[in-house]
C-alpha cells in the first residue's frame, strides 16, 4: 500500500471509525433515566433494572421515578 501514501492511512483512520460510530449508534438501548422520564414501556425497564440487580422484586405496582 505505500502507492497510497499518507492519505490512504488517514482516510481509514478517520472514516472507517465514523462508519463504526454509525453502525453502532443505532444498537444501542436507550438509558434508564431516559424510559423512565418518557414513561416508556414498564417491561422493558424493569428487564434492565432485573439485569443490573436480580435481587429487587418488580411486579405491575412497582412505579420508577427519577
């Protein structure tokens, strides 16, 4: 690749991180604070709260706030 020179390596520095950014950006969950402040779907959160800690008891009553 030397026939490429400095600006080859710097293209792929630079776009190959901001195509990586991209593709991830769009996996990504939302946060918690965010669902609960939008009052999003109450499974949902309550699955991520049951993965951060499986000793707390959810059930239907069971309100998040922020």
């Amino acid at each position: 690749m030397p026939h490429l020179g400095w600006r080859a390596l710097f293209a792929v520095g630079g776009v190959l991180p901001l195509i990586i950014l991209l593709g991830v950006a769009f996996r990504l969950p939302e946060s918690l604070r965010y669902l609960v402040v939008k009052n999003k779907d109450h499974s949902q959160i309550a699955k991520i709260v049951s993965m951060l800690n499986a000793d707390i008891t959810i059930d239907s009553e069971t309100q998040f706030i922020f």
